[in-house]
C-alpha cells in the first residue's frame, strides 16, 4: 500500500472528535492517543526535540542542513477532528482509479458523493479517492495535514542532501472547537513563520480569513407554575424565539450570503422558561463591522426588555479571532515563498479567502504569520467528506519546495 495513504488512514481511524462540553484539555482522550502515535512515530524517523507535552502538543525540529542561519519555519496541524459529525469507527474507504461517477458510501447508501455537487471530483477521475463508509466524518480535516507533516518530515530526515533551515513541527489539539493554540507557546515554536496545513483541494494558499466574534444572549424571564401564570409568566423560550426572529435573516445569514460577506449566525439555544441561552457568531472580513453587528444584537435586546416587562436580555461579546491579512503584511515573505514553493512544485498557486479561521488565523494575531496551505480536504465536518492521495502527495512536494526556498533566506 501506498505509504501516504496508509499514514492518512491510520491517522483517521484514531477517534479524536473535539468534545465542546468537557472541561479539560485536550477535549477528548483519543487526541492524546494520536499525539503519543505521532511522537513516537517522529521519534522513529529521526527529528529531534520530540515533545509531547502535558497540553498534549506534539513539537518536533528537523535540524537544518544549510550551513548558514536560515530562518526556522513551522509545520502546523490540528488532531481533532469536526464534533459536527461522529468520528468514532471511522472506516475509509479507497477508491483506486477513480472512475469519474457518483459514489455510493458503502455504510449508508442514502449517502452518494454526486458529481454534480463536487465539482472537483470531475478533474479527479483516475486518481485515488478516499470517502468515509457514511456513518462517520473522514477527519482529513485535519488528518490529511498531520499526515502530510508527517510524510514531507520523512522525506527531509532521509535526505540531507535537500537544503533546508530548521523546521519546527507542531501538533495542536481542540483547533475545531477554537482552543487550537491556547497552549502554543510562540517562543518555544521559536519559528519566524508559520503555515497551517489545514487547506482545502490543491495549489490553494489561504492570507485572508473571517474576523470573528461570538455573542452570548441570555435572556431571563420569570418562571412561576403555568396555573397561576396570568400576568405573571414571561417566558424565556417565547421571548428568544422573538429575538430569533428580530435578527436579520434573509440577509446578513450564512444562509443568504457568499464571497466576502458577513453575517449574523445564531447556532445553539438552550433553557427554558426563566432562562434561555442563545449562541450567535459574528462574522466579518472587516474587523470593525463586528461592532456594528454586535450592536444589532443590541439593539432586538432593548426592543425586547422595553416591550415586556420582567424580562432581561443581555448580549455579552467575546473576541474568538481576526483576519489574519493584517497580521501577513509585517513578513510578507510568508506569502511569496508559499506561492514560490507552489511553481516550483509545479502548481500555479492561487490565493483564497477562508469563509471562516483556522490556527492560523490566531496564531497570525500573537504575532506568526501563518497562511494556510492546501492539504486535499474537501466537504470538511460531513459524512460526505473525502480526499485525494495526489492532492495529499502534491502537498508533501510543496512543503519539500517551501523547506528549500526558505533554506535561501537569511
Ligand atoms: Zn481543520
């Protein structure tokens, strides 16, 4: 079997769901499990400084072969996987020589992977595709990534011959539920520039993503025993569904918008009668429209307190991250040798805007510039996500191209 994909697959197999309600870190034991595979398995090919660290952070160094002081770059992927969908007994499935029709997930076959819906299958044909048997997600978001680190990290260690500065490796955990760099400790990366491995197809470098907030609404109400409820009751649950129904929604939705669009996007509501809790996330290319944004969400709470009295509805906002391009301007070489490494590496590199944030994004703001490079994800966090060996193969070529032109620089 090819080495690549029997890294990826067995990568995939390993349950690392990001568990949102737990209280520890990392979320869910299984990123543990992953990361000690990991270790061990750099361990094995040679790198130094292999660390897996009490966060469950997995660091490495492939040591320079360059004989001047060439900037040290990093290799950055997340181990978790989407808890959108289960990604427990994940079972890939292969499809050598991809004949170019719809596929039918073998677990589920109410679940085809249509042509028509995945334009990027059409150009595949003949090529190694892997999907999920239909009952789970693939988790190549991001485990095509790690194994793409993984495999160029090989590659480098058996060929000192490749001119390259030092390469700092590093494994994060709980990236999909927006703790992936909480434990990131800049100065021990001690790398000059970063590149998440975190992209979707091929030839693709992410320098843009969302700024983006998240809005906690809570609103109280006054619970009292429904029979004597007449001029009493405020209830919560009819007093957020209003609230639901103030925000904008034939705009300002992810439903209603594309491109560089933002939006309004309320995604969990939990309670009852005196409280209920609403979730909302803000969106925006530009950072400032938050505020204005936050202030909508401001504006339903007072219509809402003004109109029934009793009931209290607070809107508190906390920053989640921002658009990375900011942050890219100060090393504008992250960008250039990304897409220096891409023609070398025979692609034209195209650069693309991320409808959303990834490690990057953060990590960008606390000062590492750090675009996001394709690896082959496609249709992430969904039963029907699958990816492509070539994609997976090509990104390996690249960050071997991207280890030698940063070995030029000073
Ligand atoms: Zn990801």
């Amino acid at each position: 079997m090819n080495r690549l994909l029997d890294r990826f697959c067995r990568y995939a197999r390993v349950f690392t769901q990001a568990d949102e309600a737990a209280k520890g870190y990392p979320s869910s034991p299984g990123q543990l499990d992953l990361g000690r595979m990991l270790a061990a398995e750099l361990r094995d090919l040679g790198a130094r400084d292999v660390e897996h660290d009490a966060h469950g952070i997995v660091w490495a160094t492939l040591p320079a072969t360059v004989p001047h002081a060439a900037p040290a770059i990093a290799w950055i992927a997340h181990v978790d996987t989407s808890p959108e969908t289960s990604g427990k007994n994940v079972r890939p499935v292969v499809h050598a020589d991809y004949d170019g029709r719809d596929i039918v997930l073998p677990g589920d076959p109410s679940r085809v992977l249509r042509v028509a819906d995945n334009p990027d299958l059409a150009a595949l044909k003949g090529k190694t595709i892997v999907t999920t048997d239909g009952t789970t997600l693939l988790g190549a978001d991001d485990k095509a990534g790690v194994a793409v680190i993984m495999e160029a990290a090989r590659e480098l260690l058996r060929r000192p011959e490749w001119p390259h500065g030092p390469i700092r490796v590093c494994f994060t955990c709980d990236e999909e539920i927006g703790h992936g760099v909480d434990h990131v400790d800049l100065g021990k990366l001690g790398a000059v520039v970063g590149y998440t491995l975190d992209g979707g197809g091929a030839g693709e470098i992410d320098g843009e993503t969302f700024s983006a907030d998240l809005a906690t609404v809570t609103v109280r109400g006054v619970n009292i025993h429904p029979s004597i409820g007449k001029g009493r009751m405020v209830n919560a649950v009819r007093l957020a569904g209003l609230f639901l129904n103030r925000m904008p929604r034939v705009c300002q939705s992810p439903e209603t918008t594309e491109g560089r669009e933002g939006f309004l996007h309320p995604y969990r509501v939990e309670g009852g009668v005196a409280e209920v809790t609403l979730r909302v996330l803000l969106r925006d290319f530009d950072t400032p429209k938050l505020a204005e944004r936050a202030e909508l969400l401001r504006a339903v709470a007072r219509t809402i307190t003004a109109e029934f009295p009793g009931a209290a509805v607070d809107v508190r906002v906390t920053p989640q991250y921002r658009n990375m391009a900011d942050g890219l301007k100060k090393e504008p070489r992250a960008l250039a040798l990304a897409e220096r490494a891409m023609r070398q590496a025979g692609l034209q590199p195209k650069l693309t805007i991320v409808r959303g944030g990834t490690d990057g994004s953060r990590l960008t703001e606390m000062g590492l510039p750090t675009p996001n490079l394709s690896t082959g994800e496609h249709n992430p966090h969904s039963p029907l996500e699958w990816t492509c060996l070539e994609e997976m193969e090509t990104a390996v070529r690249v960050l071997l191209e991207l280890a030698r032109v940063w070995g030029e620089e000073r």
